[in-house]
C-alpha cells in the first residue's frame, strides 16, 4: 500500500466527509459498512445518486491509486478499503497534530479548564 495522503480536514462535516468530497466519502462510507469487496457496478448503485458509472468508476481507480482502497480481480475489479475508519481518522488526526507541533498541543491542553473528578 502507497502513503496514505493527508487531506484537507473540514471539521463542520462528519465522518469521511470531513477529509474528502462527498462522492468519494460516500464511496468509503458504503465500503466501510459492506461486508465484503464490492464491484463498481455495486458501488454506482448504492452511492451513483445521478452520476455516471463512468464518474464512480475513475474515482474508485484514483481512491485506489492513492491508497485509500485495494483493488482486486482481473475483469471486475473489486474494490474494499484499505484502512478501517478508526486508523483512516487516526492517521488524519495524528497529522493534523504533527503540523501543528507537540509544543502548541500541549500548551492549548494546559490552558483548558481543569474538571473536578467524584468517586
């Protein structure tokens, strides 16, 4: 598997959303919940919502060639994730906090209000 590349975090969105357009989120959205690797053909059906099989299927070979999903079968490719969410969402937050640097990181945690803790 390639690098995983960092995205461009939107944090007023939610789940996959918050990292990639919506085709494509919808797209790791489905195959995240499938049980098994799906063709394109499956994909289109489940998130097309009007566009073209065409438009899936690219976005489906340049989430691949990017890293976010294996790609198998010689035909029909079939396609699954490459990450789960919680290690895709792990790594995009672990860069976020890599670009902001540890110093900032912990300084913005030591100015939060403390919250006092009954038995």
């Amino acid at each position: 598997m390639s690098t995983i590349p960092i995205f461009r975090f939107r944090p007023n969105r939610v789940d996959a959303a918050r990292w990639l357009g919506p085709t494509q989120a919808a797209i790791l959205e489905y195959l995240w919940e499938a049980e098994r690797p799906r063709t394109v053909k499956q994909i289109w059906r489940a998130v097309g919502d009007g566009r073209a099989l065409t438009t899936i299927g690219t976005h489906l070979l340049r989430m691949a060639d990017a890293g976010l999903l294996l790609r198998s079968g010689s035909y029909t490719s079939l396609f699954a994730p490459a990450l789960t969410r919680a290690e895709f969402e792990g790594y995009q937050f672990n860069a976020i906090l890599t670009a902001i640097g540890c110093d900032a990181v912990a300084a913005w945690l030591a100015a939060q209000p403390q919250e006092e803790v009954t038995p």
